[in-house]
C-alpha cells in the first residue's frame, strides 16, 4: 500500500487545474501554428512565438510537460484510492472518492451526495485530520 502525505492529496486538485490549463495552452500554440487566431483568456507573453515553427516548439515542449504532470497525477490518485480505502467511515471514503479520484469541485460533491458545502468540509478536515 501506497501511503500518501497530505500535501500529496491537496496537490491533486491543483495538479488537475495545471493539466487543463496546459492542455489548453498547447491547442492555443497549435492553432496559433496552423494559422489561427489566440482566443486563450490567458496572457501568451509576446515574442514567444512569432512563427510557426516556434509555437510548435512550444506545443511540443508542453506536451513533455503535459506528460510528465498526467503520470504525477496517476501516481497521487493511485495513492489517494489506497488512502481511501483505509476508511472506514463510507462518508469519508466517498469525499475522498470525488474529489480526489474522480475529481469533482467541491460545489459538485456537495450536490452529488445532498449535503451543505459546510457539513462536507466539516468531513474533510475529518479526512485531513488523519495526517496528524
């Protein structure tokens, strides 16, 4: 079994939000590469890319990135599923489950299992709690 730090299981969300913002950003260089237009909400630093050649690179270079972050997230999220299982409160279990398995913002878990946004953090920091 696979222990996790706490630091690890806060990551993953943060690591989720990285990936997508990544993966956005190399569709942005591609587009950019074959032509079109930048409509990414994000500043791309001027002078990055000029040419197509050079927002290929760019687009290469962030799937390297991209790659190495998606292996991270599957070795934390395998982490967090033995963490999970060492519950034996099903509640607990569960949050763990969507939030940091499945990955599910926190407004969407609460609704998902009809609680207060209140009452699951409460549970959280019952899960966090397990760290100390």
């Amino acid at each position: 079994m696979s222990v996790i730090t706490k630091e690890e299981l806060l990551r993953i969300p943060k690591l989720r939000k990285h990936i997508k913002r990544t993966r956005m950003r190399i569709e942005l260089y591609e587009s950019k590469a074959e032509g079109g237009a930048i409509e990414y909400k994000e500043k791309v630093q001027s002078g990055v890319c000029d040419s197509a050649s050079e927002c290929l690179c760019a687009a290469v270079d962030l799937q390297q990135e991209l790659n190495s972050n998606l292996l991270e997230l599957n070795a934390l999220v395998c982490k967090a599923y033995d963490f999970m299982r060492s519950f034996d409160d099903v509640f607990l279990r569960d949050i763990v489950y969507a939030r940091y398995i499945v990955g599910l913002e926190w407004k969407d878990v609460s609704s998902t299992f009809g609680y207060s946004n209140q009452r699951i953090f409460q549970k959280h920091r019952e899960i966090l709690k397990k760290f100390d």
